[in-house]
C-alpha cells in the first residue's frame, strides 16, 4: 500500500514510511502543489495512491465517488512529524485491514 500525503502533511515524512508503505509521496513532490481536491483525488487514483489527510474534504469525496483511491483521515491536531509518523506506524494494521480486507473508502485514524 502506498500512500499518498496531503499537502497539509510534511514532505519530509516520506522516507521514513518507505519501509512500512513502500513507494509513499506527497502530493508536491508529485508536481501537485496547490493542486486541487479533484487534482489530488485523479492522481491518486491513476497511479494507486491511498491519501493521508487532515482534511474532511477527502472523506466527503470517499462517500460522494467511492474507491479509488482510498483516504486515510488523521482525525488529530497538528502534531509535530514524528507524532504524525508513529499515528500511521502504530495504526498500520488497523489501516490494512480496514482499507484492504473490508474494502473501507476511508478510514478514520486518531
């Protein structure tokens, strides 16, 4: 499963996932920078994306247009890239299950 950060999520995050969830980007560093929603929501679905937000709007969309992609919604304050990190690493299993297994459009992750 690759991810895909929201720009409201640091770059700098992307190596230290590439272990857990290989091939993981962020949407600048897909040349997506002030990309729109619907940008973000075409571009994870061509390429295999799974999108990590902080934004409600990426949940609205999984219910309007359904999988894929698949969003993974970080229902927490902004934290420093490390809280952030360890919430996705000790969730990775939840999330696999959710988004592989029950085929979840978007899962919450708190």
């Amino acid at each position: 499963m690759k991810l895909l950060l929201d720009e409201n999520l640091s770059r700098r995050l992307v190596p230290f996932l590439q272990q857990d969830f290989p091939a993981s980007s962020q949407v600048v560093l897909e040349g997506l920078e002030s990309g729109s929603d619907t940008d973000v929501w075409n571009h994870a679905k061509k390429y295999g994306f799974v999108i990590v937000t902080r934004d409600a709007d990426f949940q609205e969309l999984s219910l309007v247009w359904g999988p894929p992609p698949q969003v993974i919604w970080l229902k927490t304050k902004n934290l420093s890239r490390a809280a952030t990190l360890n919430i996705l690493l000790d969730n990775k299993q939840q999330i696999q299950d959710s988004l592989l297994i029950h085929e979840m459009a978007c899962v919450e992750v708190s």
